[in-house]
C-alpha cells in the first residue's frame, strides 16, 4: 500500500501564498531543490488540482542545456510521475502522463492508494483539505520558509483537527526549515 504525502513551501504563518496569491518568497536555493527533488523522486503518481496543475505544467518544457541541473532534475522527475488534475472545468491537458477527473472521489482515491506500488503526492490547498477531510493523507511535508507574510493561502485547512508525529527534521543553510509528519490515526 502507497502511502498519500501532502507537501508545501510555507511562510513562518502557515501559508502556501500570500494574500496576493504571489508565492515566488518561496523559490527554493539549489540546496533545497535538490532536497525537494529526492523527496519527490519516489512518487508514481501527482494528484493535483487545477491552479496547481497551471503552476507546475511548466516542468514538462525545462530541461534545456543552460537551465541549472536541479531544473533539470526536476523536470525528469515531473515527466516521469503519471499526473491526475482535478477539473471540472478544464478541458483538455497539455502534458504527458496526465488525466483530467472530473470531480474529487475520497473512496476512488482510497482504493487507489490502497492499490498503488509507489506512494503518491497531493498538491493543491483545496484538493489536499478534501484529502484531510476525508482522512486520507498519511505524511504532510513541509518546507518552512523563515518569512511571514501576514495572511493568504493556509496549507491546512482551517476546519480540521488532526494529531501528527514529527518523524523527520532538518536546517537548511538559507533558514529553510523540512519537517516531515505522519498523521496518527
């Protein structure tokens, strides 16, 4: 059984964005891209909703030979993931590897954790709270950014109680900040 991973760049506050929706405070150094690269590495698949399927598409074109290795890296790792965007409204998809489903199914996406070989990332404040709500994320990953931005976008959801383990921690050089949770259950 895969297990449902739920990551995100956070400001000190708590938010994925600000109230601008601007999140570019959180573009990773090369030490912490490297890092979310080898995190990412293991994932088959990325559940993802619709802004941040918008934001993330542009991994299937970089890769030229000027962009920086990390890049590069990255964009193997997105290429090779099969991609599922929540959308009722998107009409078709520009990357490879990727499906459009209609509408978010917590017991369709419960038999396909409970079927997967590789565990799979969600990302999305929106598809991730419905994951939460439904109890269906195992590990939240988080990238704490030493910043506050005064308000925007949470990475959890505001309606939910949930106990976690701190399993995993490390600094970064930049003041970035992994901490790795699994939710008890």
């Amino acid at each position: 059984m895969a297990a449902l991973v739920y990551s995100g760049l956070v400001s000190l506050d708590g938010c994925i964005a600000d109230s601008r929706g601007n999140f570019e405070w959180a573009a990773p150094g090369e030490e912490v891209h490297a890092f979310i690269n080898d995190l990412e590495r293991p994932y088959g698949t990325f559940l993802l909703g619709r802004r941040m399927y918008d934001v993330l598409q542009v991994w299937e074109s970089i890769g030229g030979s000027d962009e920086p290795e990390v890049m590069k890296d990255y964009a193997s790792i997105w290429r090779a993931a099969d991609k599922i965007v929540f959308s009722a409204q998107l009409a078709e998809v520009t990357t490879k590897r990727t499906r459009i489903e209609r509408r978010f199914d917590p017991n369709a996406i419960r038999t396909f954790i409970e079927t997967a070989d590789r565990d799979i990332s969600i990302g999305g404040a929106s598809l991730a709270a419905a994951a939460i709500r439904a109890g269906l994320v195992d590990e939240f990953h988080l990238l704490v950014f030493p910043l506050v931005v005064g308000g925007g976008t949470q990475f959890f959801p505001r309606d939910v109680d949930l106990k976690l383990d701190l399993v995993d921690e490390r600094r970064f050089a930049d003041g970035v900040v992994f901490l790795r949770y699994t939710a008890l259950r």
